[in-house]
C-alpha cells in the first residue's frame, strides 16, 4: 500500500516537471548554503585548531596591552622583564621577539612584510618544538647577525624571481644573507615572514631594550594555568603595574572559537531565511497541486480511500520534493566547500576541507522534514475534502 503512494507521488511530480523543479531550487539554495557555511566553519576551526596543537600547547606569551599581533607594536615590555621570567622555576627557554613591518628589497625590487626577531641560539629549538623544519639551508646558528631565514611564500611569490639559499636580502638598508627556507606553515602571515637574528631586528628598528611579544615554552609536564599565574605574579611584583597580558595557547584558541561559533550561528541563520523561502515554495506547489486534482481526490474517496491515506499521499509527495532538493542541495553545498579550500591555499592560507558524514547526512534530513512540515497544511486540506464536493469541482 505504502509503495502504491509512493507510485502516486512520484507520477505527480513527473507530470507537473516545471514547476516542481521550480520548487526544488529554493530548497537546493537553501541545504547548499547551510551545508557549506557549516563544513567551511567547521574546518576552519578545526584547521586553527591543528595549526596550535603544532605550533606547541606548551607556550606562554606574554605581550603589553597595546600589542594586536605581529606588526604592531606595544608599549611597556622590556629586557627586565625577560630576565624576570627567566627566573621562574619550570621553564624551558624565554624568546624575546620584535615582529615589525619593513621595507625589504631584492635585486632592485621593492617590498613590505613582516620581520621576526628571535634570538639566535633559539631559533632551531624554537622552529623545532613547533614541528617546523626547513627545506631549503639550516635554521640561523648562535652569535648569527646578519642572515635570515625566509617563509616559503616569501622565497616563491615575494618577488619576480625567487629567493634561494645564499641570495641576499636588503632590510631598512641592510644586508642579510639567506640562510634557509621553511616549509610551508599553512597561513599568510607566517609564510610571508622573514626571520632575523633578535640582535640585527634591533638594528633594523632601532630598538636597544623594548620587545613586542615573550615567548616561553614550559618544561614537559608542568601545569600551564599554575605557571602563567606564577608569571603574573612576578611581573606584577617586579613592574609594579599590570600594563601587560599572559596568555596561553589554548585561551588564544578558545577565544578564537568563541568568535567562529558566533559567526556560524549568525551565517547558517541568514542561509535559514533561503530555506523558508523553498519551504513557501513547496507549501504553495502542493496547494496548487491539490486544486489541480479535487476531482482526482473524490474518486480516490469515493471508491473506499480514508482520509489518512489521502493526508500520506500528499506528505509523501511533499517529503519526496524536499529530499531530492537535498540531495542537489548537499552535492553543491559540498563543492562550494571544497572549491573555497582549494581557492584559500592557492591565497595563502591552508584551509584544510573535510567533508562530514554527520553534516551531509543533517542536510539531507533537515530538508525532507523541511518538506514534510511545509506539505501539512495543503495535505489536510486534501484530506478533508467531500468526495461530492471534490467530484462536482471544476
């Protein structure tokens, strides 16, 4: 019995192609927008997320309050405060760093991008503990001045020709001699980094005691909340102000997914509003849809059909259009996705795409209920009509 509905349905929407098709687009717009907002959202956060896990869960930083990030600067942090954190019990190393903006040139092309000091004896240590490694040379070697090792993006895109082991480099009008290229991070901003000895960034920027941001990496096993406490604590004591932020890696990481939680609420609410617009869609299709057949409806009631079977024809059908704009749906919501990952590693930064079983599953669910509920009202209406009236309808 349930099969010969089905029969029935699928008769309907095949003699009426046009305007189910019709239909159906709204509902495709509205899964395809959903499904790849979610799985891009998602794979952001989860390609954030892997990119801080290599990066070390293990680091403290430690930046004055008008630092925004690299490439700006701050006020108030100093070499007393990196001798003061050093002396804090459960520390690995301490890396002062300067990230500046700066003029960079290269056989007389002209260029802007983001300098990192560090210093030189931690380099290797510092990249190493990251899962970062070289492709190109060696990493910049203790008493080291005036070398560089470059991001991938700079050594490739930077410039007209690309910037090898042992080409030099000029930097607010000073020379550095490259010394190694690293693989590809996965971000912008860090594969278009050039990254000098703590020494030379001082010269390059004038800078004989401030600092931009301290990097410290804790010993293996200790407890990071109690350690950053211990930092504050310190500074504070020895500053005698609290101009200053200690933050860890997994607080960066919950702010940042605090900030992609909202914005995927926000989105997939705004592709919701095309997703009511398809369901209007399907509501108005089947009212017409029974309209066009009152006279089909008597005979069906006239010849022993209940109302039920009327009510589950009509919802099946309704079900039927929801589900296969879907399916369209969730195939093209799945292609955006992939098509914008594979647009954001071509700019810059590694968007790592993964396709949900779970989400496209959801997107298939969401949209025959979707069709069901806007199916409802028409199919009682159906339902309830007299077999004399339905017969005597023209």
């Amino acid at each position: 019995m349930r099969f010969d509905y089905f029969l029935l349905a699928v008769n309907s929407i095949r003699h009426r192609k046009l305007r189910s098709w019709l239909t159906v687009i709204g509902i495709i717009i509205g899964v395809a927008a959903i499904i790849s907002l979610i799985t891009m959202s998602r794979s952001l956060e989860g390609t954030i997320q892997q990119q801080f896990e290599t990066f070390g869960a293990n680091r403290i930083f430690v930046s004055g309050k008008g630092f925004q990030g690299p490439g700006t600067q701050s006020h108030g942090l100093t070499t007393e405060d990196v001798e003061t954190i050093e002396k804090v019990s459960g520390i690995e190393y301490v890396a002062p760093g300067i990230f500046r903006s700066a003029e960079v040139k290269y056989k007389e092309e002209v260029g802007f991008t983001l300098i990192g000091g560090l210093p030189a004896e931690q380099y290797e240590k510092f990249y190493a503990d990251g899962g970062i490694e070289v492709t190109e040379g060696r990493f910049i070697q203790e008493d080291e001045k005036y070398v560089a090792v470059i991001g991938s993006r700079v050594a490739e895109n930077m410039f007209a020709k690309e910037i090898g082991v042992g080409n030099k480099l000029e930097i607010n009008k000073i020379d550095f001699k490259v010394v190694g290229v690293l693989e590809e991070i996965g971000n912008a901003q860090d594969d278009s980094q050039i990254n000098i000895p703590l020494e030379a960034a001082r010269e390059v920027f004038d800078e004989a005691e401030k600092v931009d941001m301290i990097i410290i990496q804790v010993k293996s096993g200790t407890d990071i909340p109690e350690m950053q406490e211990k930092i504050e604590k310190n500074l504070e004591r020895k500053r005698g102000d609290t101009s200053f932020e200690v933050v860890t890696a997994t607080q960066i990481l919950e702010q940042i997914n605090q900030v992609l939680g909202v914005m995927q609420i926000v989105l997939v609410g705004i592709a919701a509003i095309s997703l009511l617009v398809g369901a209007i869609g399907i509501m108005n299709s089947m009212y017409t849809s029974v309209l066009e057949r009152t006279k089909e409806i008597g005979i069906m009631k006239s010849i022993g059909a209940r109302n039920s079977d009327v009510l589950q024809i009509f919802l099946m059908e309704a079900g039927m259009i929801g589900l296969v704009g879907g399916l369209f749906g969730t195939a093209l919501g799945s292609a955006i996705a992939l098509a914008v990952g594979s647009f954001s590693k071509q700019a810059g930064f590694l968007l790592i795409i993964k396709l949900e079983i779970g989400v496209l599953l959801l997107g298939l669910v969401f949209a025959f209920v979707v069709g069901m509920l806007s199916g409802i009202l028409p199919a009682y209406q159906a339902s309830k009509l007299k077999p004399v009236d339905a017969l005597r309808y023209e």
